[in-house]
C-alpha cells in the first residue's frame, strides 16, 4: 500500500539537476495522481493537476523549509491544486445525506466483503470512491495510503487532528452506504 | 461505539485492496520537460526598462553634461548651470505649496493606500503558507 519514497535531495534539484527531479516525480506521482482523480473524477484533468503540482513543487522548493515531511508537503500542494481547480470550474462537491449503518449492515457487508475475490474488491472500491466527495475520497486515500498518520493529515489538510478524526468517520459511513447501496441486496441476503 | 469500531474494521479492512492509480507513460517526462522550460523562463534577462527607452535617457543625461559644460565655458562665472539645477528645488516647492489638498482627499488616498499595503502583507502570508 505504502509507496518506497527515497527521500529527494532538494539541494541537487535547487542546482538543476533535472534526473533528482525526475526521481522526486517518480516518487510522488502515483498517490498525487491517484489523490487527483479521485478528488475531480476526471482523467485528464487529474493528469493536468498532477503536472501543476510537480511545476509548483519545482518552483516553490526553495521554501521547503523542512518542519514537516517532504512528502506532507507535496501532498499538501497536491489537495490545494486539486481544490483550487474543483473552485476553478464550480464542480459540485457531492455532499450526499446518509443513513447510520446498523451493526447488522456492517456485519453483513463484512462477511460479503470476506468472500469476494480481491480483483473484485479493488474494483468495488474504486467504483465506490468515484462516488464519493473530493474531500472524502482524498481524506481516505492520504490516510490509507500513507501510514494512517492522523498528525501528517491534519498537516495535509490543514485541519485539527480532532476535525480530521470526525471526518474520517464519517467518510468511513458514507463509503459503506455507498457499499451497501452498490452491493446487490440479493448478495448481501445469500452471504450475510 | 461498538458500530463505529466495526465500520472502521470493516472499511480498514476493504482498503488494503485499494491500489494506487498510475497516469500516462510519459508523466514524468512530460512534468520534467516543463520544468526545464519553466527554469529556462526564469533565467532568460528581461530589463525592466526596453532599450530605446535606456538609449533615450542615456542621450538626455550626456546632452544636459554637455550643455552645462558649454554654458559653464561661456557665459558669466556667476551664472553657472549647476546653480540654475538648484532652482529646481525652490521651484518644484512653490509650484506644490499652490495646491491645497483636502482633509478628507487625504483620507480618501491614505486609507486605500494603508489597505493596500496590509492586504499585500495578508496575501503574502496566505501563498506563503498554502506553499510551505
């Protein structure tokens, strides 16, 4: 799940070196990719912002001044790209009502979830996350994907670490909405 | 809770399927070679002032030498071009104590002025931050 991140030297991409660039960008560009098109569900667009913010993070490097993690950093310049351009062209952030999940739901979409194979999984999921907010889908991505380290997200989203506890819970329910309502009734009835 | 500590089983669980989207072949090229034509932007010289307009002020300050080196060699020792240029100041006071500005016109530009400066100073703070 984690990405291998060689930490890049800033001072050789400060100097020019445009194979360190290339690294850093290797690096990051799987999760700022994946962070972009969730976020703007869009191909191409994510694409375009992903480039942005490795243009930004180029440019704007010199004032890395290290008191949080490259990564956190780049991340971050990642979600503000990603809002910045959600502003840019008026995107309706889906903010869907949602019903509390009994523990019964859960349980059943437990034992659901249990027995399906793991391609099918992976690909249930990422029709689940194409329904979900900008926010909710970056919120679960940054923190899954990046060692589940509320402190870094709340650097990230430049929230508190309390704000962000709230708002993976409930991204948590509105994604298992979201999995009960794509899972056929009927094959939640025969596992469950 | 017991529901939330579920849900969050049950959703930590479905994540470790989750897997990392890749963009097109070419990204990091593509993201490089920006970058070298952004650096390239950055180091190309770009004068403040075009070249005519250097040239121009170049040919006004070497005339206005000239001329007072002329005037200096011809005429009166006690008339000297040099003393003519402080008359520039008795003059330049004159014509700007003619105007008498109003108390509120002065307010009217001072206010938007220190606004101006204080939003510059928020903004800067803003970028700085979004960036850092």
């Amino acid at each position: 799940m984690e990405q291998n991140l060689n930490q890049p030297n800033v001072q050789l991409i400060l100097n020019g070196d445009s194979q360190e660039f290339s690294k850093l960008v290797d690096n990051y560009k799987n999760l700022v990719f994946t962070v972009a098109l969730r976020m703007l569900k869009n191909t191409e667009e994510a694409e375009e912002v992903a480039q942005d913010t490795f243009i930004k993070v180029f440019k704007s490097i010199k004032s890395f001044k290290g008191d949080s993690k490259f990564s956190t950093w780049i991340y971050r310049i990642t979600y503000n790209t990603c809002l910045d351009r959600l502003k840019k062209v008026k995107k309706a952030q889906m903010i869907s009502s949602f019903d509390e999940m009994s523990g019964m739901e859960v349980a059943d979409l437990r034992t659901v979830l249990d027995v399906i194979e793991e391609e099918e999984k992976s690909k249930l999921l990422k029709k689940c996350m194409e329904l979900l907010s900008p926010n909710d889908s970056a919120l679960l991505s940054f923190f899954y994907f990046e060692e589940k380290n509320l402190k870094e997200l709340s650097k990230i989203l430049n929230l508190s670490e309390n704000t962000v506890k709230v708002r993976l819970f409930r991204a948590r329910e509105r994604l298992g909405c979201i999995l009960k309502e794509r899972l056929n009734p009927e094959t939640i009835r025969n596992y469950g | 809770m017991d529901n939330q500590e579920e849900l969050e089983k049950l959703i930590d669980n479905l994540m470790t399927s989750d897997t990392l989207e890749t963009p097109s072949v070419g990204f990091t090229q593509k993201v490089v070679e920006k970058a070298i034509e952004v650096k390239s932007q950055r180091l190309e010289y770009k004068p403040l002032l075009p070249k005519w307009m250097l040239s121009l002020a170049a040919i006004l300050v070497v005339g206005l030498v000239v001329y007072g080196i002329d005037l200096g060699a011809t005429s009166d020792t006690s008339v000297s071009y040099f003393k003519d240029l402080s008359k520039i100041g008795v003059w330049s006071s004159d014509f700007f104590a003619k105007f008498n500005f109003s108390k509120t016109l002065t307010y009217a530009v001072a206010i938007p002025g220190i606004m101006i400066c204080f939003h510059t100073l928020v903004l800067k703070k803003y970028f700085e931050n979004r960036l850092a």
